[in-house]
C-alpha cells in the first residue's frame, strides 16, 4: 500500500506547539512576547524564502546538470574547469545521489581533477545565497564564496599534480 505525502518535521511541529500552549498557560505574557519574536523572524525570511524557492525553479526548469557533464573531457582545458565550477555550484540535493553520475562521468574518461572541482564547488549554492546574504551580509558572502571557488581550483591542480606523478612513475 502506497503512503500519501509525508512531511518529516511535523512531530518537531507538534513538540513545538505543545511547549508554546504549555508557556501560554503558564506564563501568558512571555509566550506571547515569544510569538510576536517568531511572526517577525518569519516575516523577515519569507520573501528571502520564495526567492530561493523560486531561483531554484528556474535552476531546475532551465539547466540540467547533465547538459554541462559531457563537456568535461580530458582535453577540455579550461572549458572543463569553468564547467566544473559551474555545474558544482548549480548541482543541488544531497551528494549521494550525485555519486552514480560521478562513477559514469568518471568511467567515460572525465579527468578526476575536474570531479574534484565539481565536489567543492557544490558547497555554493546559488538558491542559498539570498539567505546568507541576510544573515552575514554581502561582504562575507562574496568573500566565502571566492574563497571557495579558489580552493576548488587549488584542490583540482593538486589531483592533476598527484594523478601527472602517478602516471610518470607507472611508465617508469
């Protein structure tokens, strides 16, 4: 038998709930000074909320990660970095379920410095940046972010670095 939709956190939703009525009845005032802080936090973080929602749409509808993929040959040059940077940052839900298309690009020759690449990059996430934004500001963000995309960079020279001097001792 097939269950209906599912959403994970209404027990932490009905915990929640019963704390609030449990404050309520015992002490009315700060339960309520408690609520107008949540209604304002909530108020403040719903249109950064639809932002995210709606970018990843348009993520969604308009870029799949497959159409970037098969650009990253082992002759791609820097056109094979730019798409692993890229396709990293835009890529989206939990990494697992990324690790079967990793094992076929890998298997198709795509250099394992450019799946690096990819790797770190994913630790951008595009939908996510109105939010951190609100919370850290502009400044940091942009600075993390190139901090990241530096270090992505850094890590898939290194693979090269590693994978060049494997390959020269084997044909030693």
């Amino acid at each position: 038998m097939k269950k209906g939709v599912q959403f994970k956190g209404l027990k932490f939703l009905y915990i929640v709930f019963t704390i609030y009525l449990i404050l309520f009845v015992i002490d009315r005032e700060n339960a309520l000074l408690a609520l107008q802080k949540v209604w304002a936090i909530l108020y403040q973080l719903l249109p950064i909320f639809l932002l995210i929602i709606i970018v990843t749409a348009l993520i969604n509808y308009f870029l799949k990660p497959k159409q970037i993929v098969k650009h990253f040959g082992k002759e791609s040059g820097a056109k094979g970095v730019i798409y692993a940077l890229l396709a990293g940052i835009i890529s989206h839900g939990p990494m697992y379920v990324w690790y079967p298309t990793i094992q076929e690009l890998r298997s198709h020759g795509v250099k394992d410095s450019l799946l690096l690449i990819f790797f770190y990059a994913r630790a951008i996430k595009i939908p996510m940046l109105p939010f951190m934004i609100a919370l850290f500001g502009t400044g940091y963000t942009i600075v993390i972010s190139l901090y990241i995309l530096l270090f992505a960079l850094l890590q898939g020279w290194f693979m090269d670095t590693v994978n060049q001097n494997r390959a020269s001792k084997a044909e030693a």
